[in-house]
C-alpha cells in the first residue's frame, strides 16, 4: 500500500488544465522532490494532496484512505499536514511551530494526535531537517508530512 497516491489526477484552475492526468506512488518512508519550472504542477500537487485545490478528475489516496473529496481539516485529521510556501506561513515562527500549528484542528480544538513523530522520524534520513526546526519557517517551503499514529 502507496503512503501516497494520486492516479490520473487533473486540476483546473477556470480554464486552465494546471495537471494533466499525475500518477505519482509514494511508499512509506520514501523522500521524494518535486522538481520543475514555475507553473511546472509542483505546488498544484501538494494543493491537491492537502485538499486546498480539487481534482476534477482521478483518485487521490493516502494511507489507503480515499481523500480525493476530502475536506482539508479531513485530511490533516487522516495525518497530512502541509506547510505552504513563503509567504503563506507564519514566518516568524519557527520550522517547528508552522508544523505544529499544520496540525491543529479546530473543529476538535486542540492539536492533532501525535502530530510530529513522522517529522522526528525523518531527520536521520533528511539531517538538515532536524537542524532547521528552531529556524524561522522561510526554509521550511512547501512540504507534506505524514502525522505518525494514522
């Protein structure tokens, strides 16, 4: 089973076909980068993986759960958090706190559930990461982290 999986996805934003038909599998505990010329898809991606953006066509799944209508606070509730880009984050907050606020949901008032093992995880394998969580958030640009426990 993919930890994340989009197939066939397609988003549109108006007219504008911004991916066109992504199959991408990511297993648990792959690192994988999204590279490519602005307006390439990367940011749609993550978009779409978070709920931010829908797709209008494919399935998205993460941890073998169907998300592809999901609502965003669903999806963060699943164990998927999305740290945007520059400007759409707190940037005098530390790499840490975007991520900790990423996995807040109000609807259940409070933090998610063991919301940063998979972040504590992950620096044995992404050194830099561990070093950059007291950094203010500028370095932290667009990533997903699997919340652990889901």
């Amino acid at each position: 089973m993919a930890m994340l999986e989009f197939e066939n996805v397609e988003v549109f934003y108006g007219k504008i076909q911004a991916l066109r038909g992504i199959t991408v599998r990511v297993e648990e505990g792959e690192i994988v980068s999204l590279l490519g010329n602005n307006g390439a898809g990367k940011t749609t991606t993550l978009s779409a993986a978070s709920a931010i953006v829908k797709s209008h066509a494919g399935r998205i799944s993460f941890a073998g759960q169907d998300i592809t209508k999901a609502k965003p606070w669903e999806v963060v509730a699943a164990g998927l958090i999305h740290v945007p880009e520059g400007r759409r984050i707190f940037s005098t907050l530390s790499v840490m706190e975007n991520l900790q606020l990423g996995g807040y949901l109000v609807k259940d008032r409070g933090p998610c559930k063991n919301a940063l093992p998979m972040f504590w995880s992950c620096c044995h394998s992404w050194p830099s990461v561990a070093t950059s969580r007291a950094a203010r958030s500028q370095v932290a640009s667009n990533r997903c982290w699997r919340l652990a426990g889901r």
